[in-house]
C-alpha cells in the first residue's frame, strides 16, 4: 500500500497500532525498525497509537484535519 500511494505521490501517514502493547523499551527498537524497513522519504509520517491509552490520537486527528 505504501509503494502504490508513493507511487500516486500522496502524502503517507503510518499509524502504528497497540501502541500499548508494547514496552518502552522495545517501542523504541519496533519504531527503528519500521522506519528504516519502509524507509520513508520527506514529508511522509509516522505516528503510534493506541485506542486503550489515546496515546498519538490527537495527532492522527489533526492530520485528518489537515489533509481534507
């Protein structure tokens, strides 16, 4: 999905989800690695979420908001 958007050249927003599930330590690790496997190019954004804590909902609303 992420190639077919880039392709289209739409701006991107990943949504890492169960945010919550994971401890601090390795959210930083899982974070890494997400970043450099997709390997994201400027302008493209990344945000975790999580639906138990709202942790990065706020974030993810204004995106919406700023893109429509």
């Amino acid at each position: 999905m992420y190639n077919f958007l880039k392709y289209y050249e739409l701006p991107v927003t990943i949504v890492a989800t169960k945010a919550d599930k994971v401890s601090n330590n390795l959210h930083l690790k899982q974070r890494k690695l997400i970043l450099d496997t997709l390997d994201l190019v400027l302008g493209d954004e990344f945000v975790t979420f999580s639906s138990i804590t709202k942790a990065g909902r706020d974030e993810i609303l204004e995106k919406i908001a700023r893109t429509i």
